[in-house]
C-alpha cells in the first residue's frame, strides 16, 4: 500500500484474553521492523489498546482487570520493539470526571511503575565492588542488545476524545492535568491527536486559520513537544457532536481544506499520521492525502 507507518492490536481488541507471542513471531517481527531495507519507519508504529479495558471505571473488578492490560500491552510492545500504546481514556460510569481522571491517572502510574521496574536492572548494595562492576557490565551488554534487537522503552500515549457523556480527556485543559500528575513518568507519557474527535469536541479544523488556531493553542495548554502522533481521520458529524464517527478523508465535516493545511503545518508535519478510516477504500484515503500535500511519500509518515 506503500505506507511507512502502521498501527496494531497485539491481541483480539473486543476480547480480555491474550495468547502469549511466540518467540519466532517476535524475531520474525523484529526482523522485518529493523530491516534496513525496510520501507516503514520503526519509530513511527504504535499498538491499540483493546476495547474492553476502563481505565477510568469505578467498578473495582473491571478497574483491577483494565490496569492489568495496559501493564500486559506495555510489555507485548517492548517485546515486539514498537514505540508507542495508545490509550482511550474511557468512561467514569456517572462518578463524575474527578473520580474518572483519579482512577485514570493511578492506572497508568501503576502499570508504568511496574513496567519500569520489570524491565530495569536490580538495585545493588552500597560497597560491593565486584557487584558494581558486573551489573555495570550487564547494563552494557543490555544497551548493546538494544540496539541490536531495537529494544525499546514504550510509551504512553493519551489519546483526546470525542466528549462523551461520562468521558473526560475532550479538553486540551484535561490532557495537560494528567500530564503534570503523571510527571514522575514525563519521558513515558505523551500524546496522540485524534482529529475526529477534536473536531467532535469543538476544536475547528476546516481551514489553514482555524488549524494554526487549534494547534496554537495545543502548543500554549499541552506543549507541541507532547504530541507524538497524529490519528488522521474525518468526521461525519459536524462540529461538537460528541460524536466519534470517522469518515473518508475529505468527504466529512472538515473537509479536504482542513487536511492540507494539517499535513503541512510544520510543527506536526513529520510527526506519524496513522489514519482509522473506514476499511472501504482506505488506500483512496492515502492517495488523497498524498494529493493533498503535493510531497514525496517518505517524506512524511502514513498509515491507512
């Protein structure tokens, strides 16, 4: 399809069990991925958090069981040497957005702490040198491995939403909140923007003005070093519905002006734009893209 970045479940995404990846898929995967003649570009992947999952609910069981996935995504992308878990951040249940945005936040600094301390060395005591000297040795082996399996430390990425009912993370103001809570963590956690649901939330998008307005203003409240990927997708409602249903690139309410002066606006345009369009003529919807910013296709990152 000639795309240079790709997003995936690693898991059935409407179901709570996961088959453990085999060893051969893992370097079958790895190989193609870190493969110098590889057309995608290995930092410009990201994995899909399953459906199923809340992490803003206040049901204890589903909260427990929605946290042990993101601690199991975290790891399956460090295993496969993707870059990036993308997180919806899920329905509070009608216990208000403060209960929603507490339980969200404890989630994510579980799982990542977990993560954190699974895939780091063990601590040493004070004064043994031999022991200093060969966990030093490991931890250099341990780069090296990394940089010859590509090996990675994953990170979050919190994704905006539409502004559902029971939801939070609509709001620029709502994103930066959970960022500085989250600020033990601050090189795990960034952001994806989903374009449908800012425009669904209120965010205008339909024209180079009100594009620069928009990511002017993600600059002021969030901080453009934040956002690290762009999900590419056209709404069939107008603007601030609510509602997230995604269309054709060019044939929804933001309109083909929209996405020109969004492909090329410098601050994001080398950023991966992964789009979630409906399966029906997606590769339409690269080659519109593509039209749209007149460019060679490796100089910008996309996924249909």
């Amino acid at each position: 399809m000639g795309c240079n970045a790709f997003q995936i479940f690693t898991r059935n995404p409407r179901g709570w069990a996961a088959k453990p990846i085999e060893e051969q898929e893992v370097r079958n995967f790895r190989k193609k991925l870190f493969s110098n003649s590889s057309k995608i570009y290995n930092d410009s992947v990201s994995v899909h958090m399953p459906y199923l999952p809340n992490l803003s609910s206040s049901n204890d069981k589903l909260y427990e069981k929605s946290a042990a996935v993101l601690l199991e995504e975290l790891q399956r992308c460090s295993l496969l040497g993707i870059p990036y878990l993308v997180l919806h951040f899920g329905s509070n249940l009608g216990q208000g957005s403060e209960k929603g945005l507490s339980q969200f936040i404890n989630a994510c600094a579980f799982a990542l702490e977990k993560y954190e301390s699974s895939s780091s060395s063990p601590r040493l005591s004070f004064g043994k040198r031999k022991e200093i000297r060969r966990v030093r040795e490991e931890k250099e082996q341990e780069k090296e491995k990394e940089k010859e399996e590509g090996t990675n430390r994953v990170m979050i990425l919190v994704e905006n939403n539409a502004g559902q009912r029971n939801t939070i993370g609509s709001r620029f103001e709502d994103i930066r909140l959970i960022l500085d809570k989250l600020k033990p963590f601050r090189e795990k956690v960034g952001v994806c923007f989903d374009t449908c649901h800012a425009f669904a939330a209120g965010y205008d998008l339909r024209s180079e003005e009100s594009v620069n307005t928009t990511i002017d203003r993600f600059d002021d409240i969030i901080g453009i070093r934040n956002l690290k990927m762009i999900h590419l997708n056209d709404s069939k409602d107008e603007i601030s519905s609510h509602r997230d249903r995604h269309e054709h690139i060019g044939f929804g309410k933001i309109g083909k002006e929209g996405f020109r002066a969004l492909c090329k606006h410098k601050a994001i345009a080398m950023l991966p734009f992964i789009m979630e369009t409906p399966k029906e003529n997606q590769i339409q919807d690269l080659k519109t893209v593509l039209n749209l910013v007149h460019t060679k296709q490796k100089s910008i990152k996309y996924m249909t």
